[in-house]
C-alpha cells in the first residue's frame, strides 16, 4: 500500500539522492498496469515496480521492459534477490565456502524465489533444488506454469523428487520465500 511506497521513495531519497513519488494503481490488470506505466513514462527516470504478484509481474516486467526507454525494475523480485545474495555473500565468507561448491534449497518459486534463483546461478551456483507446495520441481515435473518450467530448467541437475524435508538434507543454504513455520529444527539438524 501508499505507506510501503512512502517508505521506499525516502529510502530512495537518503542513499541515493533520487526524488521518487509514489504512485498506486487500484487495478490488479496486466494491461492497464503497462498501458499507465508507459503513459507516465516521459515523467520519470525509472519506474520501481511493486507488489505485482507472480506470475503476473514477470509478464509486467517483461512487456515494460521492451516498451519503455528507461529503467524498470520489479522491487518483489531483485530486491530481495540482491540482499539475499549480500547475505550469502557475507555468510561464505565466514564458512569459506564458495557459491560452485553449496546445495541451496528454495522454497518458493513465485517472484522472489525465481529472481533469487537466477540470481544465484548466474553467481555460479550449480545445484539449487525449487522447491513449490508440492516439493522439488524438476525438468521432467508436470503442471508447472511457463515461469516454474524455466526455473526447472536451471535447478535441480540431480532430478531429484520429494518433499522439503526430503531435498533438505545436507543442504548447505536454506531460503524461504514461500510461507511461514515451513522449516523445522530437525529439518536445520539434517543440513550440512
């Protein structure tokens, strides 16, 4: 809501010196969202997108991205993206591991999750298991949506199946970005 964007467009303000305004749109329509967004286009500098849900906000982005000459960037999905990986960064020092070497397990495959997985690949690593409400995707899982096909396509090199607490185990790296109280303290114990 107004009192988020008000918050972010101060955050904007103090560390990086830009003016933001924040602007609610009261429709949750995939068109009118981008046909709005590229009327007020020749106004801003970039446009911060936020709470768009998944999928819809990937086919947002998308569109906007092709249609408009000035940056935009969907808060939901790399802004969680890049402090999950300056944690991460951060943290791998301290255990001195480095990102080829880990299991990540994501839970969540909506906005944040599949940004923090591309996020992660591109930063080199090489086995993270999604995991929906149904457990661990893979390339071979069916009923998945085009945004959870091409994630499928990127994790899980091992194919394997089952549930959370399954695919956990001796997991080095657990992210949640699904729902709460999902991870128990046996779950943590089977980790790495």
């Amino acid at each position: 809501g107004l009192p988020v964007m008000e918050g972010k467009a101060v955050l904007f303000k103090s560390f990086a010196g830009i003016d933001a305004f924040p602007i609610c749109l009261n429709t949750k329509d995939v068109d009118k969202i981008i046909e709005t967004v590229k009327l007020l286009e020749p106004t801003f500098g970039g446009i911060n997108l936020e709470d768009i849900k998944a999928p819809e906000c990937f086919e947002v982005e998308d569109r906007l991205k092709q249609i408009c000459d000035i940056p935009v960037f969907h808060d939901d999905q790399h802004g969680t993206a890049v402090v999950t990986l300056a944690a991460m960064i951060n943290a791998l020092k301290i255990v001195d591991k480095k990102f080829e070497d880990l299991k990540v397990v994501v839970s969540g495959v909506g906005a944040a999750g599949t940004a923090i997985i591309k996020l992660l690949v591109n930063k080199g690593v090489k086995n993270i298991i999604a995991c929906d409400r149904k457990g661990a995707i893979s390339s071979d899982s069916q009923g998945l949506n085009k945004f959870k096909k091409d994630i499928s396509k990127i994790t899980n090199p091992e194919m394997i199946k089952g549930s959370l607490k399954d695919v956990i185990k001796g997991a080095d790296v657990f992210i949640g970005v699904s729902a709460p109280n999902l991870l128990t303290g046996e779950m943590v114990k089977s980790m790495a």
